[in-house]
C-alpha cells in the first residue's frame, strides 16, 4: 500500500509519467518540467499492470495523465480490488 501513496504523492507533483520495465519491477519516472521529480521501482504485478493499461507505451501524459491524478482514488480502489481477488484465488 506504500507504492500507492507514493504514486499518489508523486502524481501532485509531476505531469508526466514514464513507466519501464526492468527484469522483476518496473521503473516509475515521474517527471515535472522537463526533469524527473521522482524516481523509483514497483514490486506489486497487480498496480505494475494497472499503471501500463493506463499508459500508450508506457508514458502517461495530458489528458490520461490528468484522469490519472484527479480519479486516483478510484485507480487505487480498482488496484486494492484486484490485489484481494489474486489473494483469495
């Protein structure tokens, strides 16, 4: 749950977000004029998954980057959803 309100916190702060993938994370940059704000890794496959059906090639920006940030709390629910439904299968 820490990713998420890291993602949350980062997303106040930035209008672009560029999402790579790396053997067994992937790498979330998240940039703000032209420089990157903040740098770091995911672990969780489920929020991972969720960020990249979010992105178009893995860069969040404009308008999907703005229906990012302002309906985060209903990414972070969908993102809590699929995590307790890989828990109970």
């Amino acid at each position: 749950m820490k990713e998420l309100e890291r993602i949350q916190q980062a997303l106040r702060h930035s209008n672009t977000l560029v999402l790579k993938d790396r053997e067994k994370t992937v790498e979330c940059s998240f940039i703000r004029e032209g420089l990157v704000y903040e740098n770091f890794q995911l672990e969780n496959n489920v929020l991972a998954s969720a960020l990249q059906e979010t992105s178009v090639n893995g860069i969040v920006e404009g308008l999907n980057f703005e229906r990012l940030k302002n309906r985060y709390e209903w990414f972070a629910l969908r993102v809590k959803s699929r995590m307790l439904l890989d828990t109970l299968k």
